[in-house]
C-alpha cells in the first residue's frame, strides 16, 4: 500500500523498495539494502545514486563501505506537498497551453478499466453544469464502484451535481431513486426492445464530450475537445431532458 503511494508520487518501484528498506534498517551498507530488496547489488547502486541526488537518501563512506540513510517520512511528505502546490499554481497556464492550438477538436485515446476511470476523474473536477447519456446495466461494476467512492465526493466538494438520460430498467430505476446518493438527477427514456447502450457519453466544461465504451471486447474511451461538437450535443441532451422520465416522487410502486 505505501509502495504504491510512493509510485504515484514519483517514485519508480525500485527507488519505493529501496526508500522503504533503508527506513525499515536504519542506516544500512548498500549491499544490505539490497539484500533487504531482493536486489541486485549492480542494480540497487544507480537507484541509491538517483534518490541520493533528489536529496531522498545520504550516502556516507565509513572504511571504504557505503552506508545509506533516509529523509524523515513527514520532510518526505512536505517535500510532496510543495510540489502539488507548484504543481496546482502551474496549472492556470498549462491550461491555456494546452487548449490554444487552432488544430480543433483535439481528441484523446484511454484504454481499459483505468483509462475509463481517468475519464471519469476529470469529469468530477468539472466546474461547469455537467450532463450525459448512461447505462448502469451495462457498466462494468468496478467502474460504479469508482463512481462512488471517487467521483461523487468530488462533485459534492465541487457543489456540481449531474443530470444523466439512462436507458429504462430496472437496475436504471434503482439508480434513479437513490439520485440523492449519487449527487445527480437521472431521467429515463424507453429505448425499442431488444437495444441497448453499451456507451456513456457525458458533456462537460463547455468543450467536452466523452465517450465511454463498456462492451468487454471494446473498454475504452476518449475525450473530444470541441466548442461546436459540445453545443451539438448540449442541444441533443437537453431536447431528450425535457420528455425523459422524472423521478417519480409519489411513493407509489
């Protein structure tokens, strides 16, 4: 578990091993280190040079022997902290880099279940009144249970709910009445028997569209970035809004 936050900030696996081993030792001969990591010796000295570099380890010579020692975990997570603030001041205008280029709509690929959930994870940081197509019966449950776990409590943070047209079922039907849990409004829209909508498509930030496949055989998404496609389909969702389904707040069955 703190190998992977350290690898999600940074850190390669092998410069996570070695940290980890030299704060469980203490200082420590390098070779021990290694040792400690199921490394090899040749392998472990270019990563103990790298974290040395970065100020993350000291390297002292005591007989002709090179000892290893570690920064305190919490100067670590300071360090890791300043650079999420550089990082969050930095973002203005890597923005604006990023989406000045005349060469519109951009488009980007996402690949797999985690590329789906990288998708969803910009979507919940969207400012901007946010809306799209789904269909709870034919996303894969890990999925959902990101949804949850990650990308509600953001858009509650945010203060940005999410009206969404599902297909009508029954899994639908009961997403629908716990619309409260999930911070959303869904309405429901009859599709002929027998189709289905194995895609999600949402619309955000006045310039973006997602695309969302399910299918096993095709998990994948991207990411269109285009003022005119995104008022395109603004104008197709909310043409559906209007005659979709409400919530039925009647407490009939």
């Amino acid at each position: 578990m703190i190998e992977k936050i350290l690898i999600e900030n940074g850190f390669t696996e092998k410069e996570a091993k070695i940290y980890l081993a030299v704060l469980a030792l203490g200082e420590a001969p390098v070779s021990r280190v290694a040792a400690h990591t199921h490394l090899k010796r040749t392998t472990a000295y270019p990563v103990v040079e790298n974290l040395k570099e970065r100020g993350i380890l000291t390297v002292t010579k005591k007989r002709g022997i090179q000892y290893v020692s570690a920064i305190a975990p919490r100067i670590l997570i300071d360090r890791l902290k300043q650079s999420a603030q550089l990082a969050e001041e930095a973002l203005p205008a890597l923005m604006q880099m990023a989406y000045t280029s005349p060469l519109k709509p951009r488009i980007r690929f996402f690949e797999g279940i985690e590329g789906l959930k990288e998708i969803l994870r910009e979507f919940s940081y969207s400012t901007e009144p946010t809306m799209g197509f789904t269909d709870y019966e034919q996303m894969p449950k890990e999925l959902l249970a990101f949804i949850r776990s990650t990308v509600v409590p953001q858009r509650i943070k945010l203060s940005n709910p999410v009206k969404l047209i599902a297909t009508r079922n029954q899994i639908n039907l009961g997403v629908q009445k716990d619309d409260i849990v999930h911070y959303s409004e869904h309405r429901l829209v009859e599709f002929p028997a027998g189709q289905k909508n194995p895609i999600e498509i949402l619309i955000y930030e006045k310039s973006k569209i997602a695309f969302l496949s399910f299918t096993k055989d095709e998990l994948f998404g991207m990411i269109v970035d285009s003022a005119a496609i995104y008022e395109t389909m603004k104008n197709i969702f909310m043409l559906l809004w209007q005659n979709a389904q409400r919530k039925d707040t009647s407490g009939a069955r």
